[in-house]
C-alpha cells in the first residue's frame, strides 16, 4: 500500500503553517502533524470549537483537494496533541474541517476545545505543533498543490499552500542526533 502526505506551507517569506497529513488509502485515518508560524497579514478572524465551526476558522477556495463524501464537516479527532497559539496563547486542537464546495475550491481549517473562540487580527503570530487523527481515511484527499490567503469570512490574509502528495514525508533527524552522530564519526576516525 502507498503510504500519502499532504502538506500545508506558508508561502510569505521564512515563515511558514506547516501540516501534514499522512495516511495509508484503506486503514480509515488520517494523522495530521502540525507545525511553524506565520503573521496575519491583514483583516481579522477566529478559530472555532467544533460543536460551532461555519467555516470561520477555514481558509477558503484551495481548490479541489477533498473528495464529495467530506462536506462541511469538522471530523473530531480520535487522539490529539496539536494545538494552535495566537500571539502565545494556547488552544487545543480538537479537530479537521473539510469541505468539498463541489465547485472545485475546497476549504480547510482546525477547530478548538474549550472555548468560544480564538479571535486574530492583522500583525498576530500564529503558531501550531503537535499531531491530530482524524477517522477519514487518507485515499479521501487528491493528488496536487493548492493555495489559498483566504483564512475565514472575516477577510483575514494568512498565504498557505496545500500539497497531497503520495510520497511518504520522512522525519529529518533532531540536531541532537545529528550532533552525536558526528562525534561517533569523530570517534571512529581517531581510532583507525
């Protein structure tokens, strides 16, 4: 079976909003691994809880990236350790919004636990980590990249790229290990 990654990148400068989704088409799930940061640009938005998520904490028309079956749904995660932070304040990731707008320019956002909102504006940083699995299986996604500034109805501009790719992503090793790696070469080579 292929192993899929779908990717969201910030595309203003160095920063960058990072999630990727991997997944294996027919085990039913999809994990998403969060990462980066990235500044509003402009306007103003919120993310939302699930039980209340209309689109406002999504960002709009990527392009055709989810099938028909996910429309306007926030899938609740199965497990979670993803949050998103707006200026340093932490919110739980709880959740997917996927929604096919059957016109070709799907939309994609997270929801929150716990509170009524995360309100944003021009000039906040926003930041996620962590991972979220969602019970929608991965042959669910298309193939390609897309892009959006569109981050909900309040006009917020905040530049990602969506990527589905069917390729594996591979974890770089952590600067630790790197860093020990080179001293057991360094090691090795005094001894020869």
């Amino acid at each position: 079976m292929l192993a899929g990654a779908m990717m969201l990148v910030g595309v203003n400068g160095a920063q960058a909003l990072t999630a990727v989704a991997t997944g294996t088409p027919g085990d039913g799930t999809t994990t998403f691994s969060f990462s980066g940061s990235a500044i509003v640009t402009s306007g103003d938005n919120f993310f939302n809880p699930s039980v209340n998520n209309n689109d406002d904490g999504a960002w709009f028309d990527f392009g055709d990236y989810v099938s028909s079956a996910q429309s306007n749904v926030v899938v609740s995660a199965t497990s979670s350790s993803a949050v998103v932070t707006v200026n340093g304040d932490p919110f739980d990731i709880d959740g997917i919004y996927l929604d096919n707008d059957g016109n070709g320019l799907d939309d994609f956002g997270v929801s929150i636990a716990g509170v009524a909102t995360a309100p944003v504006t021009a000039g906040d940083l926003i930041a996620w980590s962590g991972t979220t699995v969602i019970p929608v299986d991965f042959g669910n996604f298309m193939l390609g990249t897309f892009t959006s500034n569109d981050f909900g109805f309040e006009d917020a501009v905040l530049d990602v790229t969506l990527i589905v790719t069917d390729q594996a992503v591979i974890p770089l090793p952590a600067p630790a290990m790197l860093l020990l790696g080179a001293l057991g070469l360094l090691a090795l080579r005094r001894r020869v």
